[in-house]
C-alpha cells in the first residue's frame, strides 16, 4: 500500500497475509549482517486458505488490477503477487489464533550502536518531558493499572518522543487526542511518524493504528483490532501517511469498496473520514511478532496540507495539464475508465491503460479553469500535495491518460517526495530530476512509453528508497553507478524493457536492497552478483538470457531470500540444497531452464521450514531432472504441517517406477493431483545382435554393438559396458527406433564377455534395481585383425555372408565368359555350336504355291 510498502488497511473479513509482507518481513539488516527473523516461523504469517483460498486470492487480484490497471491471467497470478509488494491488503486477524506457535532458528547476536533519529518532519517540542516506559515480560499490559496498558493509554505530545524498553510478547497503548481538529482551511490533520529501534537481531515491533478504538493483537486471542498497521523495514526511518479523497491512491483515514472493511461493520463506507468520527488516534506497538527485549524511541506529530503552492511550481502543473491532458480532455458525460475496460468497443487493447482514449486527471478543469489557478489552490489539484512551504511534495498520477512528453520545467519540482504516474502515455526520455533530487524516496514511472537509457545520479546525500521503471521502452545497460550513488535503495524494478545488458556488480553496494525485479529486460550472463545482499527478499530475473550455474555460494549469499524466480532462461548444472541458508524461503521458480541431475535432499530443509496456510511455491517444470521421483514432494504435498500452494514438476524426466510396472508413478504419488507430468520408462533390452564383437586396435572406426527392445526417443541416451576386467565405461547412445539402438565400443575396451545396459537420461539404466524380470545382456570381445583394406575391426556373422556372397557371384560371372569366350572361338574357326537350318527345313519358310493357297483360305 502506499506509500511505502509496510502498511496495512484492516479487512472486515479474514483476508491472510499477502506473500509480499513475507518477503518484506523476511528482510532485515543491521551493519550489513544478516537477521534471522523467528515470526516468519510463526502462524502470524499463517493464511487460512481452506476453501476460501481461491476467493482470497482473486480478491488479492481484483485489488491488483485496480492499481495497475487491467485484469491479469490466471496464468500470471504468483508473479504480479509479488512484482509489487507495495500493492497488497491483509491483515492479522486469523493469524493471531495461532501465534503461540513461534519457534525456529534463533537469530544470531548482533552489537548495534543505537542509530541517531533522523531528521524529524517537524521541529522538536522545546518542552517536552521525559517519556519512556519499561514493559518488562511479566507486565500486565492488557488489565494492569500502569501508564501505557489497554485501561491506561500513555497519552502522546504531538512533537515530543518518547522511549519504549519492551519485552516479547507485550504491548504499549498509546493515546494522540485531536486527530479531528481541522486549520483555517478546514483540513484534518495527517499522521507523522518518526522511530529508531535498538534490536540485537534487527526485529521492529509491530505497530497498529485505530480512530475507532484501542488496537489490539493478542496470542490465542480473536479480538485482533485495528484499522491499519505499519511493520517497519528499517531500524530507523520517518513516513508521512497520507491522505487522499479521489480515490487515486489508498490513504488511512478513508475507506473504499475495494479496501474490503467498512466503519458500520457492512456495506460501503464511500469516501468517510474516519476522523471525524473521534478526536482520538489510538496506536498499539506489540513485539508479539518479535522474539527479544526491544528499544524503541518514537516521535508523533500532526500535520495539515497546505493550500499554498509556489508559483513556479503552479506553472510546472498548469504545464503539464495544457501538455499532457487538455488535448485528450474530451470525454462523453459519464465515461468511466472502469466501465470503458468492461464494455467491448472497436478500439484495441481497451483494458491497456497505456490506450486510455481520454485524459480523466482532471475531468471538470478547462483550460480556461486551471490558468485561473492562484497560489492558495493546491488543494484544488487532484494527486498533487503540498508541503507547508508550498512545495509539490506528492504527485500522484496514477491511470490517468496523461500523454505525450513532460513539460521542459518538469524539473522545477525540486521538492517531490513522492512521484508517482504509472500507468499513463507518457514519453520521451526520464525526467532527469529523479537522479539528482536529494529528498526524492520513491518514483513510480511503470506502464508509460519512457525511452533512452538510465542515466547516473548526480547527488552526494540521495534519499531515494523505491524505484520502479517498468513496462517502458528504456535501453542501454543497467549502470553500475545506479546502486553505487542510491545505497539506501530497498526496491528495484526495471522489468519489462529493452535493455541488453548484465546484472550490474555493483548491485551488493545496495546492501539495504529487499526486492530486486528484472524480468524480461534483456538480462544476460550470470546472476552470481545478486548473492551478496543479505536483505534481499524477492528476486526476479525470469524470461532472460541468464546462463551458468545456481551455484550454492549464490543461494547462502541470500539468507533472507523469500522469493526467487529464474524462470525461462538458459540456466544449467544442477540444484544447490534450497533453504538451509534462508529460513524464509518459501517461492520457488525455476522452470524453463536446462537444469538437470537428481533432486535428493535440496529441497529436505525448504520443507522444514513451511508454515502451513502461508502460500509457497515449487516450480520446476520443463528442466532435465531425473531419478525417481522425489519422496519429498509427498511431503510437501501431503503433510499436514507444510502447504505447497503452487507445484509443478512436469516436463522432466523423473523415471517411472519399478512398482508401477516400468509404467507409472510410485504408488505414493498415484492419489495426488498436482502436476508430476509423464514418467519415463526405463529401457527395456531384449536382445544384442552380435554375441561377438571383434575388435582391431589398428583400424580407426570403432565397433558399434546394435542392441533391440524398448526404448524412448532422445538423443540423452547412454550405454554403459561392463568389462571383463571389472571396469566400466558409458558412452553415447544412438536412438535410431523404438526398437533398436546402437552404442560404440571404447577403442581401449578390453577382451573377455561384457555387460551392457541403457538409460533414456542421466543414470537411469536398466537394472535388477529398476526393472521387474531384468535380464542382463552380455556379449564377448575379441580381438583380430580385419586386413589393411577393411575399414572395419570386427567381422560379423553378416560379413561373413557377404564375403560368400561375392565370391559365388564371382564364380558364375567368370563362367559365363568363359562360355562366350568358347563361342567366338568356335563361330572364327568356322565350327560353330549351333548349325543353321535351311530354308526348307524352317517350319516357318512358304514358297510360292503355299502362300496362293494361303491367301485362298484367307479370302
């Protein structure tokens, strides 16, 4: 959720965690040393999926498209859940049954010098009293009578900070009055929120906020309560929760359709600010999703949006309404993007927000409308705020036809925050002021027409945390400066673009990086440079050109690592044990590559470590495996203790089983649905064609033994001879039909009787082991010699054949010259051996009388 990508709305219903906030929560780092978070082991990460998981999830979708715009295929589901994590909605609800259920590896120790608190949005109260609180492990927060428990809530002084020391496993209540006190323009007040935590294993607490009353997340408890949450992802950081009635972006004080809860417990709540319903902002930070004594320092304030707006930053507006929507401002009365996207027209590609026929930013502004616009207007300008010194702090465009290119003053807005205009037209090439903005935290360009390459920053203090350009038409490379000059960068997306480039080495200089995304974007070499990033949580470079190895090296330089999509490039070798680095692993794709050899225990620890109902996902189809098929997919699959919510291992070649009759799947996998594909026979060998094989070391070509039963196409086939000697050797097997192969003996091999067997891939031969009724085939090796003309080193029965074949061919050709030979002989010496007849004595000879008579008759 906007605009930082920690944050919750409360579900009217049980909604699940989402697999993004596992991915965030599954990130931490202190001195660039890894954290090992024991909650991800809790049922606080449970999803009660059950028979309403599809529901959940196409909720989860439905929520998706109204961000991004347009629907997505099912086909796509598990990646745009976690594209952007900052695009979620769940809550804690039905976790909280279960969160007794912690356990795992404990965090390793960590030293940490407490982190000095940020520069604060606001100036510290000069007055402000010492506040701080010791929750201790028996502190009986939920009925106890002392300051900070649920009957007592510690009142906040807006501007002053206090400090919490609190156990696991407790809470601290909290009170901030006059969240429904509005300025001199009748505006309410916006949250502010400042903290710094001291951990030694980088846990944050969790904290929730209510204006409808007192939070609350108890273990073994129901009554889990609150409107919306924030997790933080650092030891220390400032966020301003925004606000916003159009609808464009989710804020915390309005609730929508799509949000899914309501302030009257049903129906639509529209558009209602929760603050006018009390005056009291009520804030519960719980460590019942940390494992250790925590001290955290917090400092709340209030703030109002500004009416005011800086002239030239007017004119930056005005620009960019004359530029980028006026020309398309016509829409009919009543058109709606929504109801555009639904309805079938003439247009193409109406659900592509990119093809939006009009301009909707700013639907009743007229030219003449927004020139009339003075400097106390900022109010008036949807998607846009201001800061209390009337700079834009927030743009937030989102989906809403802009087109064409950024006007030339685009960069005067030296004050954005918060850019966010997704999902329009726009072209041209990337507004320079994102690389050289020193308060710029997040920039969200995904889903326009940007082009031209990345360029390098150009500031000493940047304060960039999130940025997404993708889904445009950028080239070039990827630059290694990028990560070099934004270190404090938590997430990185550049899918979908025209890029030919590799993954920049530099990328570990961004230790605090959390989500990397760079699929279809030209991606090639290797992705060795993405092992070092001890918060990495999410990584996705699929539909590449990646090539090499998943080395192990690279999979344990990620230990926080929850998600990992490799999909669909040129990846080879086999798999590295998967999860006995990272705790957290819970996604898994790696289809579409040339990844082979067997799965035996790599996945042994990823198992351990699933959480039953929180989505994970195994993904290894169209690769080269092969063996049996693996044991552990069962428990995967069928233990009630892990849930494997997406599973396919189709397209491989995992060998049909010796109790299937050389025909099916192990007995074990026969009852379960998911997705094994086709077994693989083991070759059937009935017969060898020679039981003799000569051989002679002096010609070039080697022996081929010709062998026929059973076999599968492939061009992976292997023979392997067992020699007399008690050596072996495999070599390539020529498939030339379903019935017959060939294999060439070794020029070393030795004499003496020999075995031979085949296998379709890897190492499944045939054997006693995996076949009913094996027989082994044997054959004898000689050696001889085949003469100096032979091109062959063995003679065969079949040669043999055709040596006898020749020779009487031979023999009768020479007899019959020699009987023409005699003929000529004796016709020159006048003596021939057939006399002619006269005419007389020609039966066939008529004189003259007999041929009268004959024409008599005729006639």
């Amino acid at each position: 959720l906007k605009p930082t990508p920690r944050h919750r709305h409360v579900k009217g219903a049980s909604r699940g965690i989402a697999d993004a906030e596992q991915a965030t929560r599954s990130r931490q780092s202190t001195a660039g040393s890894v954290i090992r978070l024991t909650m991800l082991r809790a049922a606080v990460l449970a999803l009660a999926l059950g028979a309403a998981g599809a529901s959940q999830h196409a909720d989860f979708m439905e929520y998706i498209d109204s961000t991004r715009g347009g629907k997505r295929s099912t086909k796509h589901m598990a990646t745009e859940r976690t594209t952007y994590p900052s695009r979620r909605h769940a809550d804690l609800e039905a976790a909280a049954k279960d969160a007794a259920a912690v356990s795992g590896t404990e965090a390793p120790k960590m030293i940490v010098e407490k982190p000095a608190m940020k520069p604060q949005p606001r100036r510290l109260q000069a007055d402000c009293p010492d506040q701080f609180y010791v929750i201790g492990t028996e502190t009986d927060t939920r009925f106890g009578d002392h300051v900070g428990a649920y009957d007592n809530a510690a009142p906040i002084i807006p501007g002053c900070p206090w400090t919490l020391e609190i156990a696991a496993g407790q809470a601290l209540y909290l009170n901030l009055p006059g969240m429904n006190e509005t300025n001199q323009y009748g505006s309410l007040p916006m949250l502010l929120w400042s903290w710094s935590v001291i951990a030694d294993n980088g846990e944050t607490p969790l904290n929730m906020f209510s204006l409808r009353g007192k939070p609350a997340y108890r273990e073994n408890s129901a009554s889990t309560f609150y409107d919306w949450y924030y997790w933080p992802l650092l030891l220390e950081d400032v966020v301003t929760f925004r606000e916003d009635t159009t609808g464009n972006m989710i804020d915390y004080y309005h609730c929508y359709s799509f949000c899914g809860y309501n302030v009257n417990g049903c129906g639509a709540c529209g558009t209602t600010d929760l603050r006018t319903l009390t005056g009291n902002l009520w804030i519960t930070t719980s460590t019942y999703v940390t494992s250790e004594t925590l001290t955290v320092t917090n400092l709340v304030d209030v703030a109002y949006t500004n009416r005011y707006i800086l002239p030239a930053e007017l004119q930056v507006i005005k620009d960019m309404y004359t530029t980028n929507c006026h020309p398309y401002n016509n829409a009919p009365a009543g058109w709606t993007w929504s109801s555009y996207t639904v309805l079938e027209s003439d247009a193409e590609g109406e659900r592509d927000p990119r093809n939006k026929p009009y301009c909707d930013w700013w639907p009743e502004a007229t030219l003449a409308s927004v020139n009339a616009l003075g400097t106390l207007d900022c109010l008036e300008i949807p998607g846009i705020l201001c800061d209390e010194d009337g700079h834009v702090s927030d743009m937030i465009i989102d989906t809403k036809g802009l087109r064409g290119s950024l006007p030339s003053n685009f960069d005067d807005l030296t004050h954005l925050v918060y850019l966010e205009i997704q999902n329009n037209r726009l072209e041209g090439p990337l507004p320079q002021h994102i690389f050289q903005s020193p308060v710029m935290r997040k920039v969200d360009l995904y889903g326009n027409m940007f082009t031209g390459s990345i360029p390098c920053p150009t500031i000493v203090d940047p304060a960039l945390i999130e940025l997404s350009l993708a889904n445009n038409m950028l080239t070039g490379t990827i630059p290694n400066c990028l990560f070099e000059d934004f270190p404090d960068m938590t997430i990185f997306d550049v899918s979908r673009n025209l890029f030919d480039t590799t993954i920049p080495s530099s990328i570990s200089a961004a230790s605090k990086l959390t989500a990397v995304y760079m699929q279809h974007a030209g991606v090639h070499g290797s992705v060795s440079a993405l092992h070092n990033l001890p918060s990495i949580g999410a990584v996705d470079v699929s539909h590449n050109f990646i090539t090499g190895e998943i080395t192990q090296a690279f999979i344990d330089g990620m230990p926080a690592l929850y998600y990992i999509d490799l999909s669909w490039n040129q990846l080879t070798g086999s798999l590295p044990v998967m999860g006995e680095s990272s705790d957290f692993l819970r996604r898994i794709h790696l289809d579409h590559n040339e990844l082979s050899g067997t799965i035996t225990d790599q996945f042994t620890t990823f198992a351990e470590n699933q959480d039953r109902g929180a989505q994970s996902d195994l993904n290894l189809q169209a690769n080269g495996f092969c063996g049996d098929l693996p044991e552990i997919f069962y428990t995967l699959l069928m233990d009630s203790h892990y849930f494997i919510y997406n599973f396919d291992v189709s397209q491989n070649h995992f060998r049909c089983s010796k109790e299937g009759n050389n025909k099916y799947w192990p007995n074990w996998a026969m009852g379960i649905t998911e997705d094994f594909g086709m077994c693989i026979p083991i070759p059937v060998i009935t017969a060898i064609e020679d039981a003799v094989a000569i051989v002679d070391p002096s010609m070039p070509t080697p022996t081929v033994v010709r062998l026929h039963g059973e076999f599968t196409p492939t061009t992976d086939g292997k023979c392997k001879f067992g020699f007399a000697d008690g050596t072996m050797a495999q070599v390539p097997a020529v498939f030339e039909s379903t019935m017959t192969v060939t294999c060439a003996l070794p020029m070393d091999a030795p004499e003496g009787v020999t075995s031979v067997t085949v296998a379709h891939y890897c190492a499944d031969y045939a054997s006693a082991e995996t076949l009913n009724n094996y027989v082994e085939i044997t054959f004898e090796i000689q050696y001889g010699s085949l003469g100096g003309s032979s091109s062959s080193k063995k003679k065969t029965k079949t040669d043999m054949a055709a040596v006898i074949g020749g020779t009487v061919a031979a023999a009768v050709a020479l007899l019959f010259l020699i009987f023409i030979f005699f003929m000529c002989c004796r016709e020159r010496a006048g003596k021939p051996l057939f006399k002619p007849l006269k005419d007389t004595e020609n039966p066939l000879y008529l004189d003259d009388k007999g041929a009268e008579a004959d024409a008599k008759d005729d006639k």
